[in-house]
C-alpha cells in the first residue's frame, strides 16, 4: 500500500509523537515506519530519509525522525 501526503495524519496514530522527540533527541539516526498496520523503528536511517523500504513490513513507508515530526506537526 503506497500512503499518500495527505492521508499521514490519518495512519500515523500509532506512533508517539513524544516517542519520536526522543528519538530525535537521541540523535541516533532511527527511522521509524508509518505504515499504519507495522509501526517499526529500525537504526541506520538519516534524520531526512523519505520512502525508505522497511525491513520489517518491505513498505516504502521508512521515514527518518524529521520527517515523521513534520508529518505529525502538520498532520
Ligand atoms: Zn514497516
């Protein structure tokens, strides 16, 4: 399933928001999936990343920390 932009809101409610401040805090480069039925985080993944493929769900739907707050923030 390929999520489009304007549905993030909708299928990003399994995760956190606070969950992923401290990811971001951590600045240990994790990633997390936003893929509504997986929720993943994986490491290794840059704070900027977009579509990456998830090892877990294999969904484009990776997204560094960056990404996922600004999809929170305007979600
Ligand atoms: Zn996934």
């Amino acid at each position: 399933m390929f999520i489009r932009p304007n549905t993030y809101g909708k299928t990003m409610n399994h995760l956190d928001y606070e969950q992923v401040i401290n990811a971001a805090a951590r600045d240990m480069n994790e990633g997390f999936c936003i893929n509504e039925t997986c929720g993943a985080n994986s490491l290794g993944v840059e704070p900027d990343a977009k579509e990456h493929r998830c090892h877990v769900c294999q969904e484009f739907t990776l997204y560094g920390v960056q990404q996922v707050l600004i999809m929170m923030e305007n979600g």
